[in-house]
C-alpha cells in the first residue's frame, strides 16, 4: 500500500484521530476523536427513540461544511448533497504520523469522511423514485473517482446506515463514504479467498455464484441484465442480500452508465422487499470493491451487502465470529421476492 508515514514528533496533536494496530491479528481500529466522548456519556438509554423536536441537521445546510457535490432540480432546489463529516472518524490530512507506543503500531487516521444526504428528510432509499436512487449511485461514483487517486488513499469505503439499531444517529437518510489509508481485513480475507479459489479452480469464484444462482434461482430477489440480488448461501444475518454484477469488474470505479442505472434498479427493488417484507427494520449495506492501492485483483468483483438487523450478537457469535441465523436463505428469497 502506498502509506508513507511522518516520523514521531515529541508533542501529539490531541484532535487527531488515530489507527491502531491489534498486535495479534493485525486488525484496524479507530479512535475517533472528532467524536470523542466522555465516560459519562456511555450511560445512556441505549433503546432511546428518534427524537421528532430535535432539529434536522440536514434540513439546512447553512450550518454545515460547504458541498463539495450537489445536484439541483429544476425549481431551484437541490436533490441531493455531499458534505465533509462535520464530526470526521478520520481527520483530513495527507500523511499519518507514527504514533506507535512500545510494541505496539499506531497512526494517526488521516483520511476523508463525507455525508452524501438526499433532499427527502422522511423517505428511505427503499421508497426513493428510480431516478433518486439513480443519482445517490451517481453521487457514490462521482465522490469515489474524485478522492482514490489522493495520497495515502487506499481504500474507499461507502456505506449506508437505516434505523438506530443499525447506527444511525439521525434520522434524515444519508450514506457516508470513508477514504482510508488501510484496507479493511474483512475485504483482504475475501480477497485472498478470491484468489486462492481461482488457484484451486482457474475460476472465478464470483463468477461461479453469479451464474449459478441466476441459474437455480431459488436464492434470487431480483434480476436484471446486469445484476443478481441474492440472499448468499451462507447467510451471515436472515434476509442478507448481496447486490452482484454479472460481469467480471473488481473496480467499482470502473461502472459504466448503463450498469450505473441497473445498479440502482437493483438496489432499489432489493431494499424494497426488505422494507415490505420485513416492516421497514433497520439495516446496514455497503460498497466492497477492490482497494484502489495501485496493485491488482484480477479474481476479485465488487458488490453491495446488505445486512437487515434482525438479532443481536449473543457470547456464541461474539467469541466465534460464527453467526446464527434463524431462517433458510432460500426461504428468505421467497419471501422477499414476494414483495415485488
């Protein structure tokens, strides 16, 4: 990866956020410290409501960073919005300083954090017109091509957070999208997975589930000439839908208009289901795509996962990491394909 990291200074800047390094595992955490809070502030109503006297933040955008993207409609008005994070995971800056302590590896988490808000303050991306959910893959594409040739840029993460319970903090919908220095290790085991199978196979293992399962058809939701959204066969959550292109593309910032508009179909009618089929429960999905590091991943194809929550983690799937879900795939599809 193309990291160059600034020697230790003697005086830290405390604002900064920071990556640091599990010594074991080599995962990434963040200590986000825009956001910092106070051990106080940890004990809280956890299963509070949305607020309805709060002011939307979102309404007005006088109040926020400038857009540095924004799409108008015909009377005036915009449609949608991207604005920095006015409270950043990841402080804007061009390179990490070393802030490693003992034995320990650390850095500081220097990156871009933006909002992309859409005009409805009320409706899900679920409920969005088809051209309104076109212009947020629109605004996904146009925000990625702009920030993954800039320095210390080596992962480009968009994701997109519906309901309290899935993270959301406000309640007007909005994606966000995280340019990172490091790539996330979820997306290196499934791009070493990629690889290893076409070792074993000479096949392209996203290749081999997208034909087969336009094929069998029993784990489809929706079908288009270009995408397959599916419930995989080993379900991680119930109801999990993957978004897959048909064609062999590890760079989503290589999607073409045709595939842009397909894409948004897509993801429009499996986010659809989800929201009829299961009353509108809150859900995470984002974007996996190729790290945009210089290097290549021929085996690798990007898509969107799309996680409903519909259980909490238990001590069994908190120390295995093998997660219980309560409900066949197969019979999540159907289920799910009934509401289209």
């Amino acid at each position: 990866m193309k990291i160059e990291i600034e020697k230790p200074k003697k005086t830290a800047v405390s604002s900064e956020s920071e990556l640091r390094q599990d010594i074991v595992t080599g995962d990434w955490v963040v200590i986000a410290t825009a956001r910092a809070k106070v051990p106080v502030d940890f004990v809280a109503d956890r299963r509070a409501e949305d607020n309805p006297d709060v002011a939307d933040p979102f309404a007005d955008l006088s109040g926020q960073e400038e857009p540095v993207l924004m799409y108008m409609k015909d009377d005036g008005d915009w449609s949608l919005a991207v604005i920095p994070n006015k409270f950043p995971a990841f402080t804007r800056g061009r390179t990490p300083r070393d802030i490693s302590e003992g034995p320990y590896f650390a850095m500081s988490g220097v990156g871009y954090h933006e909002v992309i808000i859409t005009r409805d303050p009320k409706r899900s991306i679920a409920e969005l017109e088809p051209w309104q959910v076109a212009e947020v893959m629109d605004a996904y594409h146009e925000r990625y091509l702009a920030l993954m040739n800039k320095k210390n840029v080596n992962y480009i993460q968009i994701m997109h957070n519906h309901g309290r319970e899935a993270g959301s903090s406000i309640s007007h919908p909005h994606s966000q999208l995280m340019a990172i220095p490091v790539v996330s290790p979820y997306l290196e085991l499934e791009l070493r997975g990629a690889e290893l199978y076409y070792k074993n196979n000479r096949e392209n293992v996203y290749g081999i589930i997208a034909e087969y399962e336009s094929e069998q058809k029993t784990r489809i939701v929706f079908e288009n000439d270009h995408f397959i959204a599916f419930c995989p066969f080993a379900s991680r959550t119930a109801f999990e839908v993957w978004v897959l292109p048909k064609s062999s593309n590890p760079y989503f910032e290589r999607i073409t208009d045709d595939e842009k508009l397909a894409l948004a179909e897509a993801m429009r009618m499996a986010l659809s289901a989800i929201h009829k089929g299961l009353g509108d429960p809150a859900y995470n999905f984002y974007l996996h795509t190729a790290p945009c590091d210089g290097k290549d991943y021929p085996h690798y194809r990007w898509h969107f996962e799309i996680l409903p929550k519909t259980s909490t983690w238990g001590g069994f799937e908190l120390s295995t990491g093998i997660e219980v879900s309560t409900i066949q795939p197969e019979k999540a599809a159907e289920h799910l394909r009934s509401q289209l």
